[in-house]
C-alpha cells in the first residue's frame, strides 16, 4: 500500500492536511524534518490510528516528543518502509 | 515490465514553477512511451482555469496542458473535494481532447500506480 512522507510543519502549510485528505485504508504515513512537529501528543490534525511512523532522528533534533501512539524509527527502518510500499509519494511542499 | 506512473499536479500555476515542471515531466516521460496519468489535486486544480498570463508576462501553461492529449495522457482526474473547497465547478475546469473525470477517493487512485511523482 501507498507510504505517504511529509516534511512540513502542519502550523506552517497544507501538505499534512492535503496528504491526509488523499490517505486510504491500509497506507502509511511517515513524518520527516519538519513534519515531527504534527507527532507530538496534543498535535493540531488528527492521525491515522496506526501505521504512523516519526524519524525520531528529526524528532531529537527539534526537541519534540513523539506522542506514545505513533511509531519512532531510525534511518535503517525507514529504508525497509519504502521497500515494503509501493507507491511512494512525497508530500514535500 | 513497464511501470504505471501518476503525476500528482498539486500547485497553482505562474506562483511556483512546480505546474510547469510537471508538465514538462509528464510529457517527456509521454515522449518515451511511458503515458503517465494525471490528477490534479489541491491547488493544482487550478491549473485547467481559463487563463490569460500576457499581463504577466508568462507563457500560458493551460495551452500547454492541451498537448497532453497528442501526448497520449487521453483522461486526467481532478480532485473533487479539491474543487468544491475552492468553488470550483467541473464546466470550469475542462481540457478539450480529454476525457476529465472527478475524482472523490484520490487515495485509491494513488495507491494503484508503481511511481508517483509530486509537482
């Protein structure tokens, strides 16, 4: 199923919104850079129930806590994720 | 084995160069007998307005939209959720030689396809 990535704040434009918008059953959402900002626990749009992945490396670096309910994962995990998908599709602007 | 390709038309023209880069990828990628399909969605539906860019001095992007059905790209989707959210009606948003489809569930759409790429 579809891997949708987003690397923007959702304070600071539409892609999480738009992405979630175009989200099915069964796909998957990865936050990336920016896009932590939308893991924390009261966080500003609602989530996927499951299949919510969060670079924890990004997540670090700006000091933000990733909420209990979504997955952190590394470099390496992320790279199985894309393998696992099928499309991939970049929610970047 | 070929694979199936959606490009993602998610920007409005002339603001950002991204409308005119994606087209330029669908119809080289058309070129090399790779016929991706189209979906306009969020902003991107505004690209298949009627449009008059002289005053700005731009190239008209929607009279290059109309090379994609020479291009073999017969039938674009848009959004419509996209659409409505900007009170855009479907008689606006037509391109002539193609089949125009309203889209409700995009996500379906996309998860069909190999390779998606975003403009």
């Amino acid at each position: 199923m579809t891997l949708h990535i987003v690397n923007q704040s959702p304070h600071a434009g539409s892609a999480l919104r738009d992405c979630l918008n175009a989200f099915a059953e069964g796909d998957a959402l990865l936050l990336i850079e920016d896009g932590v900002y939308a893991a924390q626990e009261k966080a500003p749009l609602e989530l996927p129930e499951n299949d919510v992945f969060v670079l924890s490396a990004d997540a670090e670096a700006r000091g933000i806590a990733i909420a209990p309910d979504l997955t952190a994962i590394d470099d390496l995990r992320w790279v199985t994720l894309c393998v696992e998908h099928t499309p991939i599709v970049s929610w970047f602007r | 084995m070929t694979n199936s390709i959606l490009a993602l038309c998610r920007h409005a023209p002339y603001g950002t160069t991204f409308a005119r880069e994606g087209l330029e990828a669908v119809l080289a990628c058309a070129a090399m007998d790779q016929i991706p399909e189209v979906l306009f969605i969020n902003d991107g539906v505004y690209q298949l307005l009627a449009q008059n860019p002289q005053a700005i001095a731009e190239k008209s992007l929607y009279r290059n939209l109309q090379a994609l059905p020479m291009f073999g790209v017969e039938r674009i989707y848009i959004c419509q959720r996209s659409a409505t959210e900007r009170g855009l009606a479907l008689s606006q948003l037509q391109l002539t030689g193609a089949d125009v489809q309203l889209l409700e569930d995009p996500g379906s759409l996309i998860r069909r396809f190999d390779q998606v790429l975003s403009f």
